[in-house]
C-alpha cells in the first residue's frame, strides 16, 4: 500500500471523515493543516493570532505559515515513514514548493487521491457538520448523527458548529476552492498521481473505494 497520500477536494467532500477512518482502520499518520490551524487559534499563540482572521474569513492562510507548519511537523519524519494529508496543498505554490522540499528527503507524494463533489452537496454537508471539541471527531446532524445528541459517541465532548461552517463562508470557501485548489488536479494528473473517487456516495462507499486504489 502507498504511504505517502494527499486528499484532495472541496471543502465538505469528506476528506477528514475519510482519514479518520484510514487512519483507525489502515494506521495512517494522518495529518489536516485546518485542524492544526484551529489548534493554534484556540491555543492564542503568535501563529493562531496571524491565521485566526483567515479561518474566520473562510480565506486560505498565507502559504508561508502553512507550508512553515507541515515542515517543521515533517522535518523529523523517517523517510519510509507515511502520511494521510487533508487540506495540504491547497495552492499551486504550496504543491510545488512542497514537491521541491519533501523529494529530496525521500518525503515525497506518491498518491493524490480527489473527492469530486457538486457545491450544492458541499453546501448540505457543511451546514450540518458538528464537530467533537474534545477529540476532533467530525458528524453531521441527519447524514452521520451522533448516538446522543450533541454529544460524541467516542469521549461524549460537546458537539459544535465551526464559525466558518455558515452557508455565506462555505459559499465564499468554494469559490477560493475553484480558483486556488482545483488547478491542483491537472497539477497531479499530470505526474500521474491522481486518482478519482465519487464523493456524492455513502460514507462506506467512498472508505471501500479508497482503499482498494490505495491498494493498487
Ligand atoms: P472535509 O474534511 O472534506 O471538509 P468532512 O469529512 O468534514 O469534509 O465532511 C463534511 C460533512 O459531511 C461532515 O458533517 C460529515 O459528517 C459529512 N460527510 C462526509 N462524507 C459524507 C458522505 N460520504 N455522505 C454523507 N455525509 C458525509
Ligand atoms: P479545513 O479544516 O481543511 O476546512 O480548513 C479550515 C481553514 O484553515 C481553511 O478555510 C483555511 O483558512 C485554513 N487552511 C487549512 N489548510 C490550509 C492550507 N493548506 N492553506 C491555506 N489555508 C489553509
């Protein structure tokens, strides 16, 4: 199985809930830049402060700050070691600036999986996402209910909307999508990286299918 994998699509595809199920059922090191990001937000350090207006905003942090934050998260990695990348890269600097980093030290992608999705999906989806504030576990109010409501089935912590989750930032967090994120496709098709799952269907499904073209 490759080790080394980005999940790439629109926000709400189904990135994070597709990771944390590889990451619980394949041991994939998973890792999201959004969540590190909120981390930092919620922690008030200097970096949280300088990206804190980006997330509120639903507009992309500096490529600086992010491409700073998964170097210095990778730098110590093994060279054999693998990772499950959600949200990272989100722009054509930050893919080749990556490339240009992570090859030479043997950390380089070697499979781009992509979650196609319509807006209106995306739209649905994100309205209602809840996640846990405790352990990052993400659900959705009807689509992937929790047992008890508002509560987490893995560690009961409270269930919360994101402040970026409103329809007007989903809205705007799409459009940036299309521009900064989608020429990201041809960008690994191009390096035959790419590989295409359907994500309009059931969790279960886009999870089987994933695996069997990790498996390839
Ligand atoms: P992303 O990480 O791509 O932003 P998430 O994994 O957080 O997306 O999923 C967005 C929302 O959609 C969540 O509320 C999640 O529970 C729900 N969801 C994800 N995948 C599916 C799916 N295949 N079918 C129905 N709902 C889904
Ligand atoms: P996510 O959790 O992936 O939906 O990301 C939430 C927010 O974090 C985004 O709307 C951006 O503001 C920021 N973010 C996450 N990853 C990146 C990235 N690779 N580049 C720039 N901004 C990012």
């Amino acid at each position: 199985m490759r080790r080394r994998v980005i999940l790439l699509g629109p926000p709400g595809s189904g990135k994070g809930t597709v990771a944390a199920r590889l990451k619980n059922e394949c041991g994939f090191d998973h890792f999201s830049t959004g969540h590190w990001l909120r981390q930092e937000v919620a922690r008030g350090s200097a970096l949280g402060r300088q990206a804190g207006l980006f997330l509120e905003r639903g507009e992309l942090v500096p490529d600086e700050v992010v491409l700073a934050l998964v170097k210095d998260a990778l730098s110590n990695a093994q060279p054999d070691l693998g990772y499950l990348s959600d949200g990272f890269p989100r722009t054509l600097a930050q893919a080749q600036a990556f490339d240009a980093w992570s090859s030479p030290r043997g950390l380089g992608i070697e499979q781009v999986i992509y979650f196609e999705c319509s807006e209106a999906l995306v739209l649905n989806r994100i309205t209602g996402r809840r996640s846990c504030g405790s352990c990052g576990r993400v659900y959705h109010v009807t689509l992937v209910p929790p047992g008890q409501p508002g509560r987490c089935d893995d560690c009961a912590g409270e269930l919360t909307q994101r402040a970026d989750d409103t329809e007007s930032v989903v809205r705007k967090r799409f459009k940036i999508y299309l521009r900064e994120t989608e020429p990201l496709i041809d960008f690994y098709r191009q390096q035959a990286k790419l590989d295409v799952v359907n994500a309009s269907q059931p969790v279960d499904v886009m999870m089987s299918q994933t695996m069997s073209l990790l498996q390839r």
